[in-house]
C-alpha cells in the first residue's frame, strides 16, 4: 500500500468517526476558549475560516456591547462548530 493510499484511508476513518461532535460551553472563559478549541478541530480546513470569522465577529451583532468576549459566549454556547458556520454563512 503506497503512502498516499494509507493517508487517504487514514483520513476516511477519521472522518466516520462516531465521536459526537464537541459543544461550545460558554459558561466561563476557560471553558469557552477550551470548547472552541475542541469544536473547531471537528471541521475540515476549507471551514475554519469561517468558524473563526464568526467567533471574531460576534460584537458587529450588537453594536452597543462593550464586552465582545461576553457576547460570544453567550451566542455561541450550546452550539456546534457546524452550526457556527452554517449561522455566519447565513449571515455573509
């Protein structure tokens, strides 16, 4: 079995993973900065830029929030990494 053939069955297996996917917990910064970490290594590459602009981007949602790190957490606990993406897709 060439190299390449062993990375992409590699690959494949990680992809069916039964691993549920991991949930953001926003309840303390420690816990969210942990839980995005985690959630974001659930995505392929091609979707942690957008994972990444939304989590730098929560504070454009409300203008008058003085504390941006509060306001994400807020939004984004309970979610999945897939549903970030697919909220700041809908917001593009």
């Amino acid at each position: 079995m060439s190299r390449a053939a062993a990375l992409a069955v590699l690959a494949l297996l990680s992809a069916c993973s039964d691993r549920p996917p991991t949930v953001i917990d926003g309840s303390s910064p420690e816990a969210f900065e942990h839980t995005t970490e985690a959630a974001r290594r659930d995505l392929p590459d091609a979707e942690r830029l957008a994972y990444d602009r939304a989590l730098r981007n929560v504070g454009g949602r409300r203008y008058a929030n003085r504390d941006p790190d509060a306001l994400a957490r807020v939004t984004f606990d309970g979610m999945t990494a897939r549903q970030v993406v697919d909220d700041q897709k809908a917001r593009d």
